[in-house]
C-alpha cells in the first residue's frame, strides 16, 4: 500500500507539500498504524514556525495526536496485534501523524476508547497525557485536600478542557478557571469548573470570591504574561506547573520566600528521551480510555475537516495558531 503523507516543504518552509515517503517497517518496539485521523495542537505550529525560521534540509512531517489501525507490529511488542485500533500523541523526534502510515513505539499507545469515532480519539492523547502529567504526576493534587484549591489559567483550551475534569474526578480540590469571554466560562463550568474568573484581572477577580492565595496553579498559556500574578497568588509551600515555555527570565524571589515549586510540563520527554518510565504513557491512554468508555470524561472535538490535504493542513494550522480554539480540531482520512 503506497503512503501518502503531507510535509513541510524544505524549499519554502511556510509551505506545506504532499509527498509519498518510502514503506515502513517496524522496529521491535513499534506499531506499524494506518492513522484514520490526527488532531493539530500549538506544538504543531510552534514546530512549523521554527521551521520557517531555521529551514530544514528534506520535508518534514508533522502531527502528533492520532488514531489508527495496527498494520503490523516490532517482533518484541505484546499487548497489540494488526487489526486493532489504537490512539496515542506521538513522538517529535519521529515522523508525524499527517500521513496514512506512521510508526510509533507500542509503549506510548494504547486501544482507542471503543465508544469514540476516529475523530473523537485523534482530539484526546496528547492534551490529556499533558493533563494528567501536570496534575497528577507533577502537582499531585490527588494527595489534596477539600479546603485546597487549583487555578487553571486556560481553561478553555485543549488542554484545560481535560485538566477540568480529570482535577474534578480524581482530587477533591476546588477547581477555579480563567476564561474571558461567556462562551469560555460557560464550557469550563460545563466540564468540571468550581469558579471562572477573567484571566486579565486574575489577583481582583479572586480577591472579589474572597481568594487571595491558590494551593496549586496550572498555567497552560504566557507563562511570562501571568508570571507576576502567579508568584503573588501562590500559597505558601504551594505548587505550580506550567506548559509553556519562558522567552524572558523568571522572577524566582517570591518562590524562594514561600518555598513554592515550579515544575514543567513537556509531554514528549519521555519518549524524546527514552525514560526508563516511558510506558507510562501508554498506562495513562489506558485509564483514560475507561474513563470515556465508563462515560466519566467527554471528548473535546470541536471541528472535524475530511482528507488529508495541503489544505486541509494549513487551515487547521491557521485556526490553533490564532490562539482561540475551544477544543479541538481534527483532520480525518
């Protein structure tokens, strides 16, 4: 079967082109998976943009979040055989998703939620292994306690959509997220959120609900922007993780005074640098995966595109990297 695969053109990095790579072959640890869909995520464009920026020697494919069927598997793979259906975020130190054939090492995936199409599938792996990571792996919020609270700044976004809910069902934590527009904070109250407050004002809107300190804070969007409020806010011995990368240097006073943490969030570390944990990945789709099929987690697919077109790739490149999405967007194949 020929592959098809859409790429960033190394001649015109902006561009995108199609292209027809050679036939895979797994590894031992690898799925061979014909992908039915993939989700675009800001690390897409951010990737993209650096590319545009420093150039690139051949075409690169992009796309991590993606659903499939296993074509074939690495000779020291168990738990998966050809046929079976499989979701999981990728690897960015491999070939993307935005092709009909992608390898992918057996240990970052697990089976799809057998009650999601293709496209609700392709919209979960990546925000929710980030979710989870921060919450519960960084922040361990399950070990909180009722009269403790979690700021989710961005909580409307891909990742918050998740971060919402698995905070609501598996901590007992008061769940506050920052949204800015009524459509923003209706869906965060719909997904799980105690309290909404607009992220432009956040230590006044917190004062007025009578919340001058937060136990725990998520930042998912301008880690410099809110670094200020953030510091201020944190409680004593508190915890803060963030996603997003700094372009000028934190301010550590306020964090040494209170001896807060700041932990990180990158979710391709463990496959980037093949961690002796790096399974799991793959154990945290697993329990995700039951908590959709229990019907105790919603997807957060919000617009699916049809094929697997230069076109298709750069209008979902578009729509994410104008920094509104609620949800998620989906190209499916």
């Amino acid at each position: 079967m020929s592959i098809k695969a859409i790429a960033v053109n190394p001649q015109q990095p902006a561009d995108f082109i199609e292209i027809a790579p050679d036939s895979l072959a797994p590894g031992p640890f690898d799925l061979l998976v014909e992908v039915k869909a993939v989700s675009i995520n800001p690390v897409d464009t951010k990737v993209h943009g650096g590319l545009k920026k420093n150039g690139l020697q051949q075409p690169r494919i992009l796309g991590w979040d993606a659903a499939g069927v296993v074509v074939n598997v690495g000779e020291k793979v168990t738990g998966f055989r050809a046929g079976d259906e499989v979701w999981y975020a990728g690897d960015i130190t491999r070939p993307g998703s935005n092709a009909t054939q992608q390898l992918v090492d057996a240990h970052i995936a697990a089976h799809k939620p057998r009650s999601f199409n293709w496209a609700q599938a392709a919209a979960l792996p990546l925000t929710a292994i980030t979710a989870w990571e921060a919450l519960f792996e960084h922040l361990k919020i399950q070990q909180a306690s009722a009269d403790q609270t979690l700021l989710i700044i961005g909580g409307a976004g891909g990742v918050g959509s998740l971060a919402i809910p698995l905070a609501a069902l598996r901590s007992p934590v008061k769940v506050i997220a920052t949204a800015s527009r009524p459509e923003s904070a209706a869906r965060c109250i719909e997904r799980g959120a105690d309290l909404t407050v607009d992220y432009r004002d956040l230590k006044a809107q917190l004062a007025k609900e009578g919340i001058d300190k937060v136990d725990y804070i998520l930042c998912l969007n301008d880690t410099d922007g809110h670094w200020s409020a953030i510091s201020e806010l944190i409680a004593p011995l508190g915890q803060i993780c963030t996603i997003v990368e700094n372009e000028k240097p934190l301010d550590q006073n306020q964090l040494k005074l209170k001896s807060a943490a700041l932990h990180w969030e990158f979710m391709f570390t463990r496959s980037m640098f093949s961690t002796p944990d790096i399974a799991q990945q793959g154990e945290i789709l697993k329990q995700v995966s039951q908590l959709v099929d229990e019907g105790k987690l919603q997807g957060t697919l919000s617009e699916t595109l049809h094929g697997l077109t230069v076109e298709n790739l750069k209008a979902a490149h578009e729509q994410v990297a104008g920094g509104h999405m609620q949800g998620k967007i989906v190209i499916t194949y």
